[in-house]
C-alpha cells in the first residue's frame, strides 16, 4: 500500500494568509492542520494599486513560518494561490518572487500564482461542497457557496457533480472599510452608504443557476466570525463550528450589533481576531446583504458553515495533479 503524501496549501488574501496541510491517499485528502494569520497584504491597494513594504514584510514573515511547519510536517508538494489584492497591485509580482524563494526552501518547486476571481469561487466550492455527497438530506443541492474575502466576493453555483457558475464582485470588507468607514464606531450614514453600495452590486448580478439552489453555503474567515458571534460562541474554534446554520434575519442583527460597537469593543468578543475587527462590520453586512439576495432570488432563508473551503479545493487539486 503506498504511503500517504503531505501536501500543503496556502491561501494568500487581502486580508488574511492561511495555511492547510494535509495527507492525501486511496481515501483522499485529510486536514491535518490549519493556521490562519492577519497580515492585512491588501492594505491600501483599493488606493494606491500597489502592495505597501509594511504588509508585504507581514506576509513574508508568515510564509518563513509556514515553511517551517512544512519542513516539520515532511510536505513534499505544495501550492500559494494569492486572491484579490494580488489580482490588484502592479507590484503582485515582487511578492509573489519572494514568496516562491521562502516556500522552496522548504518544498521542491512550489506552485505559487495569482489565480482569477472565477477560479477562487471554483475552488472554494470544490472544498467546500466535498462531503456533501454523503450529507444530500442535510444539505440538499443545488449549492450556492459564498466567500466574503477583504477584496471581493465569490459565488459558486453547482452541484455534487461539480460547479456550474462562478461571479467575483469587488466587494470585500477591506476594500469597503477603507472607502467608507472614518468612524469609530461606524456611523449610520456610513453603514448606509456601505448597504445600498452592496445592493446595488448585487442587483446588477445575474448569477446562472441560482433561483434552483436550495442550499447556501459561507465558508472563510468573516463567515466564520459573523457566525460565531451571531450563535454566541466564546471563541472561534471552526470544527465545532462547522455545519452550524445561521438564519438571514438573525445576520441583520449580528452585523447591526458589530457595527454599533466601537474597535475596543469588537476586539474583545471572544470569536474575534484583533486583526479582523476593524473590518467586521463590513464584512457582517457584506454577508447579510448577500444572505437577502439570496432569500430574495433562490427562497434559501439561512447558511450553512463550512470550515472547508478553497484550502481544502487547493488540496484537491494538488493531489489530482491539476493545479496550475
């Protein structure tokens, strides 16, 4: 019986860079580890279109880490996919030079690329609707999966056989904080102007297949967050999390309730990351926005949490030998 690979992916995004190892055999890929850092890469690209030394060096500094835990792990394939603020900034390049040096000092050739809008919804469908075959009466298809990032916004549409439609709309909670929000806490014309700025993105968008989904599904680090909150967890802890289900309505509220909160107040709620409370209230009402479009345009009245995401489709693709 062949021994089973390590394999690593990492997720490189506006705001967060996270890291998931896994062994892959006859059975398929298993999680062996997740990390998940702040390093806010994409502050200020929404301005300036550039990544700025003080993130970058943020950045550089996770991934010697992560190598580390490759080195550690005994990885032998790995791959970098970087999201939005690298589909933004001039200088993506210079990064993603670096970022290749550190990973392949750790991993032989490591696959690291900037990879399209489409692409990141693909592939956080492909991990995040995984199990679902063995789930259908609890998670009946078709899937809508959502991804509130710092930069953007993907929707996949599809189902157990795999993806049928893909969007990416340029609205993330970063790229949102650093247009509109001057106040601490937020307010009440900023969060309107920030609603009526995700509505109309949203109404403009036609997404194939989605009036026929039946099941919706948020996945990623400000779906996790939001969640957390709004079920009144202590902390963030994604396994216990996962799977949990989140009506629309009761988003509204945990995003009013984030919002009306100044920064200190929102950096000690147990779920948060000090890194991401500053970015909360958008992302909170990037989600429920999106939670009211869906129930408007598919009938779906709440989400289903997945931890599994486009880490885990990144795995996927490293061990079907299909990456990029």
């Amino acid at each position: 019986m062949p021994e089973a690979r390590i394999l690593a992916a990492v997720d490189c995004g506006t705001n967060s860079l996270r890291l998931l190892i896994g062994e892959a055999g006859n059975g398929g890929v298993r999680a062996v580890r997740r990390e998940t850092r702040i390093v806010g890469l994409g502050t200020g690209v929404d301005t300036t279109g550039r990544i700025a030394p003080e993130p970058m060096a943020r950045a550089i500094a996770v991934l010697e880490d992560y190598a580390q835990l490759m080195r550690d792990a005994g990885v032998v394939e790995a791959a970098m996919v970087a999201t939005s603020a690298s589909r933004d900034a001039v200088n993506a390049e210079e990064f993603l030079g670096r970022a290749r040096d550190v990973l392949g000092a750790a991993v032989a050739a490591p696959d690291v690329r900037v990879i399209s809008g489409q692409e990141e919804a693909a592939l956080s469908f492909a991990g995040a609707t995984g199990g679902f075959s063995s789930e259908a009466s609890a998670a009946p298809g078709p899937y809508v999966v959502v991804d509130v990032g710092g930069g953007s916004t993907e929707f996949a549409v599809g189902s157990e056989t795999g993806v049928d439609a893909t969007v990416s709309l340029d609205m993330g909670c970063v790229r949102l904080t650093e247009r509109f929000v001057r106040s601490d806490p937020p307010a009440a014309a900023e969060i309107d102007r920030i609603r009526s700025y995700v509505k109309s993105f949203l109404e403009e968008t036609e997404i194939a297949g989605l009036p026929e989904a039946r099941t919706a599904v948020a996945v990623a680090g400000t779906a996790l967050t939001v969640a957390a909150v709004a079920l009144g967890h202590t902390a963030l802890e994604p396994g216990p999390l996962s799977r949990e289900r989140v009506p629309v309505s009761q988003l509204v509220t945990t995003a009013g309730l984030l919002s009306s909160m100044t920064l200190a107040e929102r950096t000690a709620l147990g779920p948060m990351d000090a890194g991401r409370a500053p970015v909360i209230p958008c992302g909170a009402w990037i989600l429920a926005e999106v939670g009211l479009y869906l129930q408007e345009r598919a009938g779906v009245t709440e989400f289903l949490v997945r931890e599994e995401d486009i880490l885990d489709g990144v795995l996927l693709q490293i061990a079907a030998g299909t990456g990029g």
